[in-house]
C-alpha cells in the first residue's frame, strides 16, 4: 500500500507545466513501443452523406463491380440510391456508417464473407431504420428482417465500400 501512497504523492507534488500534448514518445524512450498513429477526426453526417452520394454516384450500370452478376449489380445501386433518397440524412445524423450500410465482402461475388445493408437487401426495401437498427422488406415477399447497426463491424473478414469494389 505504501507504493501506491508514494505514486500519489510524488504526482501531486509534480509541477503542472500545462502540456497536456500526447505522452506516447515519451513512454517509447522509457522501454514500450506505443506508435504514435495520428488521431483522424470522424466525417461529420453532412460530410458523410456527401461522401455516400459520391460513392454510389461512380457506380456504373453497365460496369459491374466484384465479379457480380449485372442483374444482382443493377439491384444493388438501385437498392443504394433507395437507401440514400429515403434514409440517407437520417442515417448519417444516427451515426450509421460506410461499412454498416454499404459495405460488402472485399473479394465481391467470390467471396463467402458477409455485407452491410445494402449487400443483404438484394432488391428488398428498408421499411424502418433507427439509431439501433433497420427492417426491410425482403423482395416479392411480405417478410421482414432486422439489420443491427455495427453488427457487421465485428464480422471476421475484410470489407470495402460498394464502389472501391475491384473489377
């Protein structure tokens, strides 16, 4: 106990010089590697909805993306301009992000790994969407299916957005 005193003691008498700058190459000169990987500011919603419509503005009916068939790709950037004209503001002011709503599998139509939103709706319509989660409408059915809000963050394998999707 007279160790954890001593600490205590020894930072309250320490001057406060007012630096309050990250410590993280100090502590690399003392024996522990911490990289010093710079802080990069989220996109605020306007800015992120801004960066969707680019997104799925470059999309090309006519150039399918990931080895996907072009009538699966055709339903795809129908599905994102849906998403975008009926939920996007209100996605992006919910915290809702690329991956969540736009991300699929890095190695596209060959891949077995998972998607965001998007990937899932496959000509569906999302019915419902909040700061949780969102239901949608699966196609040429009645039924209806929940999508968790940064479930697919914690998948296993590598996602990109929709449009960085190689040829």
């Amino acid at each position: 106990m007279g160790r954890w005193l001593e600490r205590a003691k020894a930072l309250e008498t320490k001057a406060d010089t007012g630096d309050v700058r990250d410590n993280r190459d100090d502590r690399a000169d003392q024996g522990s590697f911490v990289p010093n990987v710079p802080n990069v500011p989220a996109l605020s919603p306007r800015d992120l909805l801004l960066s969707w419509q680019d997104g799925v503005a470059s999309l090309d009916l006519e150039r399918p993306l990931g080895g996907y068939p072009r009538d699966r790709w055709k339903r795809v950037i129908r599905d994102c301009d849906r998403l975008l004209n009926e939920f996007g503001k209100g996605a992006a002011m919910m915290g809702w992000t690329t991956e969540d709503l736009f991300g699929f599998p890095a190695g596209g139509a060959a891949s077995d790994g998972l998607g965001g939103l998007i990937w899932r709706l496959d000509g569906g319509r999302v019915v419902f969407m909040d700061d949780v989660g969102a239901a949608y409408r699966w196609p040429f059915s009645d039924q209806t299916s929940r999508f968790a809000r940064g479930y697919i963050g914690g998948m296993v394998g590598q996602r990109v957005p929709v449009w960085e999707l190689g040829e």
